[in-house]
C-alpha cells in the first residue's frame, strides 16, 4: 500500500515541479477531461455502493466488493500527468473545475489524496462482508471527496 | 448671524432628540431573568447535539495548518480559539476566542451572559453583535438548548489566544446602530408556517430555521443584510463573493428530483444522488450533520420537502 501511496505522490510532485515541459497543444484541456472521467467514474462507482447503502437496491457481496475494488484501483492509478500546472479554471476557463490553489499551495493536495487512498481501502476491506460494514465505511470515503473538493475545487 | 441663531435653535434641540430617540432605540434588549433561571444547569451531554447542529466549531474551530484533517478529527474541533476570517460584503470578521479561557475566551462568564449572546446578539458589556455571527438564528433557541450547550462548552478546552479585530467598513465600527438592524430582522418569528405540523416537522423547522441556521447561507439577502423572506431558502451568490449557493427548496431548479431518502441520505454522507460529493463550506455543514441522530436529519429533510417551491433565479 505504502508504495502505491509513495509513487502517486511522486507522480503529482514530479509533473507539478517539471512544468513547461514540451507538449503538444490542448494537452492541459486533455488533461483536465481526463481527470473530470476519473472524478466521474469515482461516482460511478460509489452509486453502486451508495444505493446499497441508502437502501434503494438490496445488498450484493459481490456487487460491493467488485465496485470497492474498483474504487481502489482508481484511486490506486498513477495520477501525475493528470494534473499538470495550468490546468485550473482560471486558466482554462470552464474546461476545469480546479483551484490554482493546487500547485500554488502543493504539496498540501497530496494529503487530501491520502485520505481518499485511506477512506478507499478500508471501503474495499469491507464493503463484501455486510451491508452495515459498508455502510459505515460510506462517511470516511464521502468525508475524504469532500475535504478536497471544499479547498481544491471551484465553488459552485 | 440672527439667521443662524435661528437655526441653530431649531436644529440642536431636533438633533438632540433625534440623538435620544436612536439612544433609545437601539439600546440592548435582555432575555428576562426568570427564564434563565436554569442556566447553570443544563445537562453537557444534550449540549453536544447541540453544538453540532449549530455548527459552532465550523466558525469558531481549528484555522489554517490546525484545520487540516480537523473536520474528521472530533477532539480538534473542540479548540474554539477562532480567528477565522469571514468575508462579507461589509468587510472580514474574525471570529473570536469562545474557548474556556477566562482571559481570552468565555471562560469567565455567566450562564446569563452566555444566554443574552445566543438569544439577543448582546455582549456582557452591553455592546450588540455583529450578525456576522448567526445570532438571528439563534434566538429562536429554546432556552433549555441554550443552557445544555453551555454546560457542554465549559467542560471543552482552553485557548489561550487572542485574535485580530474586525476589519470592516468606518461606518459599522459602530456596533450601536446595529440597535436598528435588529429592530428589524431580530425576533422569534417562524420564517414557515404550518397548520398543525407533526412532531417531525416541527423539529425540522427548529433545526433548520434555528440552531442549525440553514438560511444564512441558503436564503439570499436584501443590500442592508436582512433575509430575503420571500426567497427563503432558495439560493443566490454566496454572500463572501466566491460562487453560488445552491437553492434547496422542494422546486425543480432546488432539491425537486431529489426524494426524501437523498436529503437524508447526503446529510449522513456527503453524496448527492449523483455521487458527486459536497464541497465548499457544505462540507464542514455535512460533517456536522453527520454527527447528529439519524431521526434529526430525517426530520430536517421532511422539513425541507415541505417548505415552498421557489424558482432559481437566473445566474
């Protein structure tokens, strides 16, 4: 775990020190659609364990476990080049959602990543053992989304 | 000069009066003295719900460096030293000290002091509040909940560190006209009203018309501050300029398409139905939420599918 936690550090870090590196044109609007695609698919995943949750769709261990993992996974992934500098909304206008704040405060972002990374593996630990284990892993992860986005993202 | 002498015997003597008529105007009101006879006995454990749903330690908690992972952290929210800054339209507030400290908390206070605070906006000097802090929420109170806080906040930490004085516009430095701000907008009215609201909802309209103040961020205002009551709770720019609140009455531009299980539901968690999470100083709100009983969030969700639909206004 640790590992996978020190390389995306790494990762952010390496792409937010080495800025202005050659790259082909548009590449900070790409990057911020990719990112929005992750952000989205976070959700799309935790749907899945929020309506279990919330109890609009039955518990399934199998379900829970598989959409924890994947959760997990994103979270997991090498983010760095996701998130090169000159991709926040002042910069790019409504292609992005980010503060600049990201790269003029870094590396306070990189603590926010690690409560996700740490709200997700306990989701994933025990989100296939009973609805109430996953239930009470539900705030740790929405508390982490949240604790980012409430400095790092725009206002709406 | 007889011209002037003239004036001037009309003019000081209209003044003087008008002098004595603000004087009197905005002098501090009191909360009588029976009905705090119970101040000093209020039962701690009860003030904890309380000091959750008013959110005493999102303004008045942890700033900058110590902030960080505060939210999730109980124990830290308990350190009220304040400074926070608040922007406003009318300049930045910072939050002062209501730690235990005798010297630079609250530590030294009365329960009756403590009570003219929260219900009145009136500081043991006599001085009004700035309503900055959300006092015109609070005195909607009941007092029993005024009394438990404060049993609850004596027993929490001392800081001993002062803060920085407001810094805010020449002309409301001067904290005695406030006496006609709250001429105006400070009073025991319901913003709603039910016939015959069921336990539920009325517990819904105290938390949210009240202690847990939901309208000073959601129901827009008019220029001298006052709530917009025909709008209540239907959004508008944020009040500190950055961004938009959202509108959260039962309309399709508000919560509409939401059911009552996704009100309750993003209380506890932070999720909107979508799975996208709160952000912004919602965040801090949520956490607060989520510390109450589940029967308390569904009561504020029953409460705000029940108020009126009222449109967004375009941005």
């Amino acid at each position: 775990m640790k590992t996978i936690l020190k390389s995306t550090i790494f990762a952010i870090c390496a792409t937010v020190c080495l800025t202005g590196t050659a790259v082909a044109d548009g590449h900070l609007e790409k990057a911020a659609s990719a990112r929005k695609a992750v952000m989205q698919l976070y959700s799309f995943n935790l749907g899945q364990l929020g309506a279990m949750a919330k109890g609009a769709v039955e518990y399934n261990s199998e379900t829970a476990s598989a959409a924890a993992n994947n959760l997990l996974a994103l979270v997991s992934m090498n983010q760095g080049p996701l998130w090169p500098q000159g991709s926040d909304y002042v910069s790019l206008g409504h292609e992005a959602g980010a503060m600049p704040e990201i790269w003029s405060t870094y590396p306070a972002i990189t603590e926010k990543s690690k409560a996700l990374m740490v709200g997700a593996t306990n989701m994933a630990k025990v989100a296939g053992m009973d609805l109430a284990s996953l239930q009470g892993a539900m705030g740790g992860v929405g508390g982490a989304c949240g604790g980012c986005h409430k400095v790092f993202r725009k206002k709406k | 000069m007889k011209m002037f002498k003239k004036l001037a015997e009309f003019l000081l003597p209209a003044i003087a009066l008008g002098g004595v008529v603000f004087w009197y105007l905005t002098a501090p009101e009191y909360v009588s003295d029976d009905l705090l006879a119970g101040m000093e006995n209020g039962d701690a454990i009860a003030g904890e719900t309380i000091f959750w749903a008013g959110g005493c330690a999102s303004c008045h908690g942890p700033t900058g460096k110590k902030a960080a992972g505060a939210a999730e952290n109980k124990s830290a929210q308990f350190v009220l030293g304040g400074g926070h800054g608040l922007n406003t339209p009318f300049g930045t507030f910072y939050v002062p000290n209501i730690s235990s400290d005798p010297k630079h908390g609250i530590g030294s206070w009365t329960g009756k002091q403590f009570a003219n605070a929260m219900l009145k906006g009136v500081s043991p000097d006599g001085s009004h509040y700035y309503p900055a802090f959300p006092y015109t929420s609070y005195a909607k109170m009941d007092v029993k909940d005024v009394a438990d806080l404060w049993a609850f906040m004596k027993e929490l930490p001392a800081a001993a560190n002062s803060n920085k004085s407001h810094d805010i516009w020449l002309p409301f430095k001067l904290r005695r006209g406030l006496g006609l701000w709250k001429m105006l907008y400070l009073n025991n009215d319901r913003m709603v009203e039910f016939e015959n609201p069921d336990e539920k909802l009325a517990r819904g309209q105290y938390l949210v018309e009240s202690v847990a103040h939901c309208g000073e961020c959601h129901t827009p205002r008019n220029i001298i501050g006052g709530f917009d009551k025909k709008r209540w709770l239907a959004g508008g720019p944020s009040p500190d300029g950055d961004g938009n609140i959202p509108n959260i009455t039962p309309h399709d531009s508000g919560l509409g398409n939401w059911s009552l299980n996704d009100i309750v539901y993003s209380l506890e968690s932070g999720f909107t139905p979508e799975f996208d999470s709160f952000g912004g100083s919602m965040t801090d709100v949520q956490q607060n939420m989520a510390k109450l009983s589940a029967s308390d969030r569904e009561a504020i969700g029953i409460y705000l599918k029940a108020v009126l639909p009222v449109a967004s206004k375009p941005k």
